[in-house]
C-alpha cells in the first residue's frame, strides 16, 4: 500500500470572494438580518439586489451594468455617479490592475420619447470594480455607507476564517490522533505487548518514523518541555503522519495476527520507516525538522474566543444602525 496522507477532516464551505447583497436600510426598519446564502432579504421592494443585476457576457463572464449599478447605490444622476467610476478606475490603477479589465466601455439602449430607444452611455464592471465603486463613493449616501460597511466586514472575515479553517482541523486531527494512540495501545495488548513496556512500543514507532529519535529526543530537539505532550506541539501536516503510522501499524498487527511482544515493537518500527520512507520519497519534509506548532490549548482558547457573530465597531459603522451579522462557527 503506497502511504499517501490525504486526511480531509471537515467538509466545510469554502470562503469565497462573493459579494453578497448591498442592503439599502429603511429609516422605518431596523431589523437585523443574517448574511446567509441562502436569504437574500429584500429591505426596500424597488431596491433591487446586487446579485439580481448581474449578467453575463457571450463568454459566460460576470459583470454589471453601471447604470443599473447607480440606482442600487443611490445616485439619481449618471454625472455624478460617473465621477465616482472615474475616481474607481484611478483607484485601479494605483492597486496595480488593468482598468480596461474591470472597466470595460458600452452603451446600453432605454426607451425615450414616444416608445424610441436611445442608446446611452455605460459601463461593464466586474466585482473588483464594484468594490472600488462601493470605497469611492459618497459616503453620506446611505447605500453606499452601507456598501463600505458590507465590504469592511468582508475583509475581517476572510482574514479570521482561513486561521479558523487551520485551527479546527489541526484541533480535529489532533483528536483523531489520541483516539488512535487508545486503540493502537488495546491492539498491542492484544498481540501480547504489556503495560510495562508500552513506552518502549510507542517510542519503537516514533524511532521509525523520525530517523532513530524516541519521544525524549523529539522534544530535545525541538525544544518542547519536557512535560508537554508531543503531539500537543504538533503542526497539522505531522500530526497527519502519525496518525497514519498508528492507523497502519494497527491494522498490520490485526492482519499479521501477532501475538509476540518483540515482534509487534518490530512492527510498529517498521511502519514508521515506511512513513517515513514515503515522505522521503515525495521530498516531503522529515518530520524531526518540522517547528513545533503553538501548544494546542491556546489553538482551542482561540477558537473559543471567536464569536458567534462578527460585527463592526461603532466607529466603523458609518452611521447606520443595521447590522450585518455573520455567522462564522456555519461558515467553517
């Protein structure tokens, strides 16, 4: 059996870079609503979603139309609001971008007088546009302080979800790993392996799998207390070795049918060579030359510190008293 480590612990929702809806507010209504996928709240019923204006192109590519765009964010006039997409396409440049890739010049026809069509002037815009739009706007506008706010919030998130998505999966394996350490001990015992040699059978495993180095010289190496556990200090990628050395020395002890305490130590020896071995062969990093990670009680102190909903502080909030809440312990 070729030992690729490929442990997928969570099926969680990838983040991703969707703007959700810019919720215009009511004077009238100051109901909280949740940014969930799957509601898309209407507040004002002529106000029109974000998402509902978006079209595609004949290359299936998404943009929006800047006229539909003006009313969503509360410009009654096409000149005012065109000063702000000039504002937007200065703003792109100086970020680095190609404007005429978030620009794009086009007309669009609306009717006129006595049922004629005009053609007038317009604008394609991707998603990072309407984003510059949403930052170079008026900000006395509501819509567009509620954009701003929207946009604030969706950057926060994304910086604390991809650490939340680390935490929970290094906390998940981490757990996986000491159920695995149970049931590998009560396979031993069963292939005649006793309580007073226990620490010479699970070191036996680290030797195999760290060049040589049992659990003491481990800690030495990498500077870890000695009355800290190891893999209390181990990162997601090492803890995924030796998972998958208990996992497999368990099974071949099982499989083997070894009833001999010098030769499941054998066994469990052996396995952490082919580990490591197989890391070898792929270049992976050894696992001895891996840093040790922060101790995992201050991985679940944070993520107990996580709230359940992400708001913004009162100085960011432009103003406005609707909030939006984001539910980020669904999200991961």
């Amino acid at each position: 059996m070729t030992p690729v480590i490929l442990i997928k612990t969570f099926g969680w929702q990838k983040l991703h870079n969707r703007i959700k809806i810019f919720i215009r507010p009511s004077r009238k209504n100051t109901r909280q609503y949740p940014m969930d996928q799957s509601i898309e709240p209407i507040l004002v019923p002529s106000s029109p979603s974000f998402e509902s204006l978006k079209k595609h192109n004949q290359h299936g590519v998404e943009y929006w139309s800047a006229r539909d765009l003006q009313t969503c964010l509360g410009y009654s006039n096409w000149r005012d609001f065109k000063n702000t997409i000039k504002k937007s396409v200065k703003s792109c440049e100086q970020s680095g971008n190609n404007p005429r890739q978030h620009f794009a010049d086009a007309h669009k026809p609306i009717l006129g007088g006595q049922g004629a069509t005009q053609m007038v002037e317009d604008y394609h815009l991707s998603r990072f546009a309407c984003y510059l739009i949403a930052q170079n706007g008026d900000p006395r506008k509501i819509e567009i302080a509620q954009a701003q706010k929207y946009f604030a919030i969706q950057t926060r998130r994304q910086e604390i979800s991809g650490q939340i998505a680390a935490d929970l999966e290094r906390l998940e394996i981490r757990k996986q790993a000491a159920d695995e350490f149970k049931a590998l001990s009560g396979t031993a015992r069963e292939a005649g392996v006793q309580n007073s040699m226990f620490g010479i059978f699970h070191d036996a495993g680290y030797k195999g799998l760290y060049g040589g180095l049992g659990v003491e010289a481990i800690k030495t190496r990498k500077g870890i207390a000695p009355k800290e556990q190891l893999m209390d200090r181990m990162d997601t990628t090492e803890l995924a070795a030796n998972l998958f050395r208990m996992t497999q020395t368990k099974e071949k002890l099982k499989k083997q049918k070894i009833v001999n305490q010098r030769d499941a130590i054998d066994t469990h020896a052996k396995v952490g060579k082919e580990v490591r071995a197989a890391i070898s062969r792929i270049n992976g990093t050894l696992p001895e030359n891996i840093p040790p990670a922060e101790p995992i009680k201050a991985v679940q102190k944070r993520l107990k510190a996580v709230p359940t909903r992400l708001t913004l502080n009162p100085k960011d909030s432009l103003g406005t008293s609707t909030r939006l809440d984001l539910t980020e312990k669904e999200q991961v």
